[in-house]
C-alpha cells in the first residue's frame, strides 16, 4: 500500500502546503511502512517531478497533458480518482487551499471515499489513521477515523512541518482518459501583488476597525511589506468596506496560522480569534486596555496605533 | 427555471462549543440557525426566480429541527422545501448526505437548470458536500463563488481561488456554491413567515427515494472531541512609543525567534 501526496501547482509553481504535505506523508509512511508516491497534474509540469523529489517520495507520477493546461475541478478531479483507482492507496494527502478543498472532495466523490477536510494533525495507529480537524471554527478540535481501504485528507496550510529527505523519486508518466471540461476558464485575475498569500504566509499583518478606515491600511501595509507579510482583515473593516472580503480572516472568512499575527485595532471578537488562533506568536496593538485581543496576545501594546505603527516600521528597517 | 438550493442547518455562529460525557459535541439548548453561507445561495436563488421566473425548491438533510430552518428559507421566498429525514441518516458524513441529495435530485427532484449551495458549513467545515454532490450528478461546478449571471443557458462565475479570482463560464445544469459576498441577503418580512407556514414541506424517508442504510453509510466517523488548549495572556509592553517597540522588535527576534 501507498500514501500518496496530490501536489498543487498553478503556471508550473508548486504550493508550500505541497511540501507539506509531502514531508508530513513522509513521516507517516516511515511510521507505517508504506511507500510515498506523488502526483502532479497539469501540462508542462516535468520541473515540478524535480522540485518534488527533494521531499523524500519514492515516486512522481505526471500527468501531463494539454488538457490540464487550466485547472478545472473535474478534469483534475477525475485523474486523481484514476490514479486512486490504480493505486489503491491507504491514504490521500493534499493542501487544504481553495483548490485543494474542492479537488480532494469531488475525486472522494467520484471514488466513493471518505475524506477529512482541514487536518491539523494525524496519527497513524495499527495500521489505521486518526485525523484531527477543527470544527465549529476551531473552538473544538475533532478526532475522526475513515472506513474503506483508501482515507483523503487535507491539510491545513503552514501548519505540518517542512522536512526535506531522501527517496528514490522515480518519474513514472500517468496518462488516464481526460472527461471534456464543462466548465471553460475565462480569465485569472491575481490580486495579492508581491506580498504573500494569506493562508501560506508565515506573518501576517491585520487591521480593523480601529484604522478609522480605509486610509489605515496604508500603516497596516506599510508594517506588512517591512516584513515581507501578508495583509488580513477583521470582519468589521470588510463589513465596511474598508478591504475585500478575500482578506477577511475568521470564521468567516480565512483560517490562518503564521508564525506571527499582529492585530492593529482588532478588538479579538471571537470568530476573529477563530480564525487565527493557532497562530504561533500573536502581537495585539489597540488603544483599549481592555480589549480582548490582549487575552491571547503573546506580547501586547496599548496606544494609539497611529504612533506606535510607523515607529515599528522604522527600528524594523534599522534592524 | 427550476432552481434548487441545497441548505443544513447548524449552530449558531455565537454557540458555545460543550463536548459531554460521552465525548461528542452537546446540542442542548443550542440555538440553531439556518448555516451563513447557505444564505447566500437561498438569496441568489430567489433573486434569480424574480429575474427569469420559475420556483425555488430547498432541500436538505436532517432531523425533525431541521423543518425551522427549511421555514426560515421559504420565509425569504423560496417556494416549497425537501427535507431528508431518516434515522440511518442522524450520524451523516458528507459523503452520506451527497448520496441522499444526489438520488432526491436525479430522481424526484430532476429536471433543475442550477442548483446552489453554501461554500461550506461553519459546524464541520467540510467544505465537501457541493463538490461530491457535483461528481455524482456529473455537473459542472463552481465553488466560492462572488458574482453569478444566468442568461441563455449559460452561467458566468466569478470566484475566489487563493491569491486571486477566476471567471469561469459553463453550460447550465450547474452547480454554484456561494461565498459571502455574493449578495446582500434579505431577512424574512412577517407576511413572508406567515405565507411560509402555508408553502409545502415535503418530508422523504430514504425508502422513499429508493436507498438503502447501507447506501448511505457513513465512511467518516467523529471518534472524539475536545476543546481547544486556551491560549494564555502574555505580556504587555508599556513605556513611551520608541521605548516598546525597540523591546517588541527584541521579543520577535530573541525570545519568539518570528523575524
């Protein structure tokens, strides 16, 4: 039996969460035994089967076709359910993106398996696995178990530890019949410019109601670029207007876990802190003493974020 | 136009999370409420039943309580409802409750141009049922989706993919599941409660759709569950503006080690 890592990659760039889920598939098939296999998707995708050897799989399918040019649910969704079919792996692996989550869900469909969304951690036992996933926005944490020869998870992102390892990475073609796309990819439109993606970004810096409004974002985006951060929101600001929806984080809107969050005007109502609560370290900036981000703030600054914003950027750039 | 909007109805966002003594989550005395996201989509379905015309019929799984929420729905303007109400259903995964969904709506309920769906439920957020309700209905299907425009057969998306946002087109009968954003959603007038008292609510056992337990049975299963470690205060820095923030930049670098 396998375990088998489905990677993500969009213009031939792998996802981080696809390394992750590889070293984390890594260390689950030393524990059990099994072997590690990859599978890349898409057309002209032979450099990703390099990139990924690094991560200790014994194999690298790709499937390469003109075909998969465009990412489409189904068409890629029906070549990971052809490669379940031939493999019959003990377990799936891949990131829990917004591709990621869809993809996993309509070949679990299509394989008729189940399939544990948003692990944050799993164990294998005796030949089985336990998964641990969030509900209700993280204020419980369940343990869940999967029946059936093949078990799909996916990972929530920055979360599984990346390991780079040996394996044999033999390249092996995969060609499976390819469905018509029904649906057809008119345009991609990037947004997020050069900071990075919210979910993959190892810090990441908020704002809220506290800005005063939209113009406050500047401070936020100017604390964001000194540290090569991504920008998020509160709910209140998006609710407002002050920012797009995609940058919202809580429940709902992006579940995040950097290494740093720091908070400027967020008052940490509870589905915010549902969405960013796993955070490693915490920073909460806020001219309210009281506020309730300075409940889970690692290390926490009450003032007036006009000052104290602009004086971090600056010992920031002298640092 | 037939369009079908799939719901479920879950806790309410401000719940308070008990596990009990057997280890699973408690619903006692939990409010419920119909889930965010499916508001969405039972809007858009009745904004576009008042452009093109047609019905709006809502469908879900769930037990006797689930009736309010299916209520709550034909309250905003939705036309008549299906609820999925089977004993052999009370533990449903995902992959269980797209089986259910898929027979109702490939038998019963056939004959749909669009069907709509929350992106994601905010109990177990799965994020599943829309995605494998679509490979077994072989549909086309757009997930997270913020703008929607029917018109000659044809749907144009617009939605959210991570760093960005695509615009797909695809050939109705297809499947969208709503991301907020999409619409502002409309609450419920008093004569609409009152019409919706009257609007049919059909209720369907799994014998009546022709499936069996076995059919339905559940490939995942909550073993446990547990309440998150509290996250503890630390410690707040006080002093003049230069002052904190040269010991914060500190803390980052030498005791968190983050920059």
């Amino acid at each position: 039996m396998s375990i088998v890592v489905c990677a993500e990659q969009r213009d031939g760039k792998l996802s981080k969460v696809t390394f992750e889920a590889l070293s984390e598939g890594k260390r689950l098939a030393a524990a059990s035994g099994e072997t590690l296999k990859a599978l890349v998707i898409g057309s002209g995708v032979a450099a990703c089967a390099d990139e990924l050897k690094k991560y200790g799989a014994d194999e690298i399918a790709v499937a390469d076709n003109e075909a998969l040019a465009a990412y489409t649910t189904e068409t890629y969704a029906a070549v990971l359910a052809a490669y379940i079919a031939q493999e019959s792996p003990a377990l799936v692996l891949m990131g829990h993106s917004t591709v990621g989550r869809e993809l996993a869900a309509r070949a679990a469909g299509i394989a008729d398996c189940g399939l544990v969304s948003d692990c944050v951690a799993i164990e294998s036992a005796d030949g089985d696995y336990l998964f641990k996933h969030p509900v209700y926005a993280g204020k419980a944490i369940g343990t869940f178990k999967i029946s059936g020869a093949t078990r799909l998870a996916t990972l929530r992102p920055n979360v599984f530890a990346i390991e780079e390892s040996d394996g044999a990475g033999a390249v092996v073609d995969f060609a499976p019949e390819i469905p018509a796309a029904k649906v057809t990819v008119k345009a991609v439109n990037k947004v997020s410019g050069d900071r990075p993606e919210l979910t993959e970004a190892d810090i990441i810096c908020s704002g809220g109601r506290g800005l005063g409004g939209p113009e406050g974002f500047k401070l936020i985006e100017d604390l964001a670029d000194s540290l090569g951060a991504a920008v998020g929101s509160s709910r209140a600001a998006v609710d407002a207007g002050w920012r797009e929806h995609a940058a919202q984080v809580g429940q709902t809107g992006k579940v995040v876990s950097p290494n740093l969050y720091i908070a400027s005007g967020i008052s940490g109502a509870i589905q915010h802190l549902a969405g960013m609560g796993t955070s490693k370290y915490i920073v909460g900036i806020n001219k309210d003493g009281e506020a309730n981000i300075f409940n889970v703030a690692d290390y926490g600054i009450e003032g007036d974020l006009n000052k104290i914003i602009p004086a971090l950027v600056e010992k920031l750039k002298e640092a | 136009m037939k369009i079908v909007t799939c719901i479920k109805q879950t806790f309410d966002t401000e719940a308070k999370i008990v596990v009990g003594g057997d280890g699973q989550i408690s619903d006692e005395g939990v409010n419920m409420i119909l889930n965010p996201y499916d508001e969405y989509a039972v809007e858009e379905a009745i904004k576009t039943k008042e452009k093109d015309g047609g019905e709006v019929v809502v469908v879900t799984v769930g037990g006797d309580k689930a009736q309010e929420a299916l209520r709550y729905s034909l309250a905003m303007g939705a036309d008549r409802a299906v609820l999925i109400n089977d004993p052999a259903l009370e533990k449903a995964d995902s992959h269980a409750v797209s089986v259910a969904l898929a027979k109702l709506l490939s038998d019963k309920e056939a004959g749909y141009d669009v069907i709509f769906a929350g992106k994601e439920a905010v109990d177990d957020g799965a994020a599943q049922v829309p995605s494998r309700l679509a490979a077994k209905l072989d549909l086309a299907l757009a997930n997270v989706v913020v703008a929607v425009e029917l018109a000659d057969g044809k749907a144009t998306v617009t939605r959210e993919i991570d760093g960005g946002t695509e615009e797909l087109e695809m050939a109705l009968p297809a499947l969208i599941s709503a991301q907020k954003g999409l619409n502002e959603v409309r609450y419920p007038s008093l004569p609409g409660i009152m019409k919706a008292k009257r609007k049919p609510l059909d209720v369907v056992s799994l014998a009546d759709l022709g499936l069996s337990a076995e059919d339905v049975a559940s490939k995942v299963e909550m073993v446990s569950a547990e309440l998150p470690p509290a996250r503890k205060a630390g410690q707040k820095l006080t002093g003049e503006v230069d002052e904190v923030v040269a010991k914060l930049v500190e803390l980052l670098k030498n005791e968190a080690k983050v920059i």
